[in-house]
C-alpha cells in the first residue's frame, strides 16, 4: 500500500514546538499517512506579531520551495501556525493541497456550533485571527477572545495553562453564546481533552483539524485549484534568507 505523507509546517524555528505539534496531530492521521515535522530554517522562535508574520511566512515559503523539490515531495501539507502564517504563497508553490491549522479549525467549529469562539495568545494576536475570521465570513458566527501570554510559554507543552483558559472559555460561553471553543495557537493541543472535560462544549485543536481535512482532501483526489487566485507563480525565484547575488 503506498502511504500518504503530509508536512506539518512549523514557520518559527523552534524544534520542540515542531514535536510536540505533530505527536499531538497523529492520532488525526488516516492510517497508512505519515505525519514529517519540519521547522523553519531561519526566522523567529514564536510568531506574536506583523513582523515575526513576514519572516514566518518567508521561511514558510522557503521550506515548501525545498520540499517540492527534492526527490518526493510531500502529497500535502499543514501551516502549524494560528492566522494561518505564508498560506497563500504556500498554495501557490505546493503541488498538493495545502491546509492552515486556523482555517481548519474554524471550518470544524462551524460544522459543530452555531456560534463559537477562538482563544488565542497573546492579545496581540487577535488581528491575526480576526483576519481569518473575515476571510471566511464567520463574524457573525465567531468572537475572538485572547490569554495575555506569550507563545513561549507553550514551547514544551500547555498543561500549566489550563486556568487561565478554563477562565477565558467560560466568559466566552457566558458572554459570546459560545457553543464550541477553538484553541489559537499551535502549541495548545494538550488543552483539548481537560478544557474540554470542565467547560462542557467541544474544544478545537487546529493542527489535528488540518491533518484530517487534508487527509480528506488527498482521500478525494483533490488539490489546489490553479484557476486564478493560486495559479502558480512565473516571478523569478529571489534569493533566499542568507544567500547573496
């Protein structure tokens, strides 16, 4: 039986974050898919603004650009990044469907709830999430909340967070009509089942969300429309990070 390999693409450059996201996210896999876990080579070590967004979505690029082109490309991959880091020009550039862990999680939400809400970090994020969120029209379905914490502290897991979310997510169904609660931020996964178990409402986790649906996607022998937005680009490649022309 030939097996399906999908890419989990972390666009910081933490190693630890890459594996505790993909040892969470393999449970979601079809049997018979492989799961690779790849970091970004350059950047930053958390994304929790517009800049460290830009490098994110560079080295996001950068890697995708490596895989297609070595040996045996990836049959899909996942952006493991809330606000969905690089997507567009990812798509462009894969041969094979591309899934953000945000636009995932948002389309399960709303497959389970008629109203929910993201609980994302730090609060500066929100914008990130916010935009996906108006990409997908969901305003009037989704209120986007945050915990004032920084990335880095999920970097080796999120259990010691449990708290504040549990807090977060009962305010969210209190005062937003929340039906469902979608976690935003990659390193969040082991949240899923205690949040889940205190607040009573289905609890999202993002990257797991991806690889199902990407799962889905390569079940059904479908991939990236290259009609117009994703059309492959005809640009010259630049440079990459670091080199020099």
């Amino acid at each position: 039986m030939t097996r399906t390999r999908i890419a989990i693409v972390n666009p910081n450059t933490t190693d630890s974050m890459t594996a505790s996201v993909v040892a969470a996210a393999r449970p979601a896999a079809r049997p018979g898919t492989d799961l690779l876990g790849i970091t970004a080579r350059f950047g930053v070590a958390s994304i929790e603004s517009h800049t460290d967004e830009v490098w994110g979505a560079l080295a996001v690029l950068q890697e995708i650009e490596r895989l297609e082109d070595s040996a045996t490309p990836p049959d899909a991959y996942v952006i493991a990044c809330f606000g969905d880091t690089g997507l567009p020009g990812a798509r462009e550039a894969a041969s094979g469907p591309v899934v953000g862990m945000t636009e995932a999680a948002l389309m399960t939400a709303a497959l389970l709830a008629h109203r929910f809400s993201i609980i994302t970090m730090p609060r500066r994020t929100i914008e990130q999430s916010d935009r996906v969120v108006r990409t997908l029209g969901l305003g009037h379905r989704c209120t986007v909340r945050a915990v004032d914490e920084p990335v880095a502290e999920v970097h080796d897991g999120s259990a010691h967070l449990l708290g504040l979310f549990v807090t977060e997510a009962l305010r969210a169904i209190a005062d937003d009509g929340a039906e469902a609660i979608v976690l935003g931020c990659a390193g969040l996964a082991d949240l899923v089942a205690p949040l889940q178990q205190r607040v009573g409402v289905p609890v999202i986790e993002g990257v797991s969300a991806a690889v199902a649906l990407a799962d889905g996607l390569l079940a059904q022998n479908l991939t990236t429309s290259r009609s117009q937005t994703w059309a492959r680009s005809t640009s010259p490649r630049p440079a990459q990070a670091g080199e020099h022309r």
